[in-house]
C-alpha cells in the first residue's frame, strides 16, 4: 500500500481529488488543507509518503514553502497551480518538482491523479542506459532516480545485452546512444528488436547529432521514441511516461485476451498456448511434469446457501492461496466455475506431494469472512507426475486423479503417475 499525501486549500478540489483517488487500489491518501496539516502528517508518517500532489499557494505558506518541505522530507511532488509564472517555474526547478497541472481546467483533476499513479507506478519500474559517456549517464540516471525509477546502466551494447540477459529484473525501457564504439546505437537496437517486441519492451534512441537521418534510423529499425541531448527534463519525463503509459495499454490488452475477469488467473486458451512450449520443453529434455486439478469440495452448496456473490468470492480465494504457494514459473489456470490446473516443472514427485498438501492443509485452516458471513471448504486435488504424449492427455488424466479423489471422500490429494 502507497501512501499520497494531497495539499490543498480548496475543499472543491479536495472533494474532487479524493473521487478520482477512490478509483486507484493499493493508495492510501492523506488530505491536508494547510502547511502546517501537512508537517504533522509528514512527520507522523516519516519515510512512508511515496508521493505529494501539492497546492503552491496555502493561506499559511502562499509562496509555495510546502514544496519545499515535501523536498526537505524526500518526496517526489507534483504541484498544483492557478498560474505559471516565472516565480513558479524557479520554485519548481529548485526543488525538482516531477510535474505540475494548471488548476481551473475540467480535467485538471483526472490529470492531476493520473500524473500521481504513473508516479507511483514508477517504483516498480526499471530502466537501462546505454552510453559510453560517463558524464550522460550520470546526466540521464539523476533525471530518471527523480522520477523514482530503478536505474541499470551499461557503458557498452555488449554489456547491456549481457546485462538484459542475466538480470531478473522485467525491463521496461532501454535509452540507447547512437554514439558508441564497437556496437553502436542502431546495432543495439537491431539485436533487441530481435529478441524483444515493441509491446515487450520500449526502445529510446538518443544522440547529439543535428543529422535528423539518425532519428529516422533508429526509428526504421525498431526504435520506439527518440530524444537529443543535451536531455531536457520536462522532454525525457514525458517521453518516458508516454512509453510507459503504451507498455501498460499493451499489458492491459493481453490481459484481456489471456486472463480471467473474475479471478486474474491466465484463462484455458493462455494455459494450452504457453503450456505446449513447458511440454515441448520437457519433452526434449526427457524431464518429467506435474499437471495438478483441483477444485472446491461441494461447491454447490455455498451457491446455494450464500447467494453466487459469496461463490465469487470463494472462487477468488483459490486464485490467492495458490499464488502464495506456487513458484513464478508455475502456469496456473482458471479452467472453468471452481476449476484451477496448474503445471509444475522441475520438481520431484516428493515435493509435489509436500507442496500440494501443505495448499491442501491452507485451504481447509482458512476461513473468508464476508460480512456477517464466514466460510470455510476444502479443495480436492488430482495430479499426474511424469510425461504422456500431450500436454492434453496429461489434463485428463489429472482430471481422472481428482475424480479419484472425490470418490475417497473429497478433501485429499491423489498423484497417479505415468
């Protein structure tokens, strides 16, 4: 959960703010009307305010003290202004304010949350600089800490293609320098472009040089944005947050073709389609699987007795247990109503075992509590260990396991191997 904290001496805006902020999840938001609200709650939550949306001018502090408190305290800011002055644009450089928004417009608000979230978002979000300029890097990873980004750097294309390839951080964009001994700009580029879509990962192609061939080069060969030096700030803030706000918009497209509304778990066409490569995979290396089936014990009765918005709920439960269980590169799938299979490489038959009794044990310990209501059930699961010649016979055969274990009294883990 992130903490926001808004400063503003007008309760309309207040009240407008706090609708638009109702619509974000995981934000907690604290509201102050005055500078010195706001030092009591930035000293009462001291190095746990991730962001500040603030008014420049309050009745106690009408030069715009309350951005500089909020730099005093480390935390990013983005302000909130009637005009745009030269006095306010020296105040925002001084205290490297992110961004700001005219008040006054009817979209001011939307805009002003919107800005926070892309914010906040940004924390999660990490970024390579390739340059071989020491001085450039610096220059760009200042820009970028300000904006609250995680920041990887290489002086090299071959280091930062090594760099891509042995990290476990998701990177979202790379700047890359059209400049650079051995491997240059367009070189980097072609070989990412080779191992990366557009919608996986952002390419932003950077250069001093005034021949406009150079944008249009990195552009041809699979660049997604370009920026020249020397770097403006107001330019590599925008740009980078457009680049991101698309990596999002593609994200939220394939979720929508892959994932399931109710629960977010990967849907039946996304489980076949990546599970065929986990098969393919284990096929070739004479690796045996698990293909595990479970679903909720009696199902119909909690339908029946608390209405199919407690079902909802009790589906969703599943999706959350078995994430607090399961490994990332475990493919799970809602199949169908209360029916979840996953597959599991790389795991012996023994810690098969161990891992879904203990995800059998959670289940039948945990209770959901929905208003008044509290519910408990069990799960029952059927699993496969070994390879068959599908990944589909293999769902059967997981599917004939879980029969096995309703038929012997539900709430048990069967394993038939094959």
């Amino acid at each position: 959960m992130k903490k926001v904290l808004v400063v503003d001496d007008s309760k309309l805006i207040l009240q407008m703010l706090e609708i638009e902020f109702e619509q974000l999840s995981n934000v907690e938001v604290l509201y102050a009307d005055s500078y010195s609200s706001a030092m009591r709650l930035m000293r009462k939550n001291k190095n746990s305010i991730h962001m500040a949306l603030l008014d420049v001018s309050l009745p106690d502090a009408p030069n715009g003290e309350v951005i500089s408190l909020a730099n005093l305290h480390n935390i990013p800011s983005i302000v909130l202004t009637g005009t745009m002055n030269e006095n306010v644009k020296k105040l925002i450089k001084k205290n490297d304010v992110l961004s700001y928004v005219l008040k006054g417009t009817p979209k001011s608000t939307k805009q002003a949350v919107k800005l926070v979230q892309r914010a906040l978002d940004n924390y999660d979000v990490n970024i390579l600089i390739i340059d071989d300029s020491d001085v450039a890097l610096e220059d760009l990873s200042n820009i970028l800490h300000n904006n609250n980004i995680n920041v990887l750097t290489a002086s090299s294309g071959k280091d930062a293609l090594s760099i891509l390839e042995k990290t476990e951080e998701k990177i979202s964009v790379v700047f890359v320098d059209f400049n650079m001994p051995g491997m240059d700009g367009l070189e980097v580029t072609i070989k990412l472009r080779e191992i990366y879509e557009k919608d996986q990962l952002s390419i932003i192609g950077v250069s001093d040089t005034k021949d406009k061939t150079a944008l249009a080069d990195f552009l041809k060969f699979g660049a997604n944005d370009f920026i020249s030096k020397p770097y403006m700030v107001d330019e590599v803030t925008t740009r980078l947050n457009s680049n991101l706000e698309l990596l999002d918009l593609f994200t939220k497209i394939s979720d929508m073709a892959n994932k399931d509304f109710l629960t977010g778990a990967y849907n039946r066409r996304y489980f076949y389609d990546s599970g065929a490569a986990i098969f393919a995979k284990a096929k070739r290396k004479h690796n045996p699987l698990a293909v595990a089936m479970l679903d909720i014990d009696n199902f119909k009765n909690i339908n029946d007795t608390y209405g199919h918005d407690v079902g909802d709920i009790a589906i969703k439960e599943i999706k959350r247990i078995l994430d607090k269980h399961l490994r990332a590169s475990d493919l799970m799938a809602r199949f169908g109503g209360e029916e979840f299979c996953i597959v599991l490489e790389d795991i012996s038959e023994v810690n098969v075992d161990k891992l879904f009794e203990k995800i059998r044990k959670m289940f039948e310990s945990n209770v959901i509590i929905s208003g008044e209501v509290e519910i408990k059930y069990t799960v029952s699961f059927g699993i496969v260990y070994g390879l068959s010649d599908s990944l589909e016979q293999m769902v059967v055969l997981s599917d004939e396991a879980l029969y096995e274990s309703k038929e012997n009294g539900r709430n048990q883990v069967t394993i038939i191997k094959t």
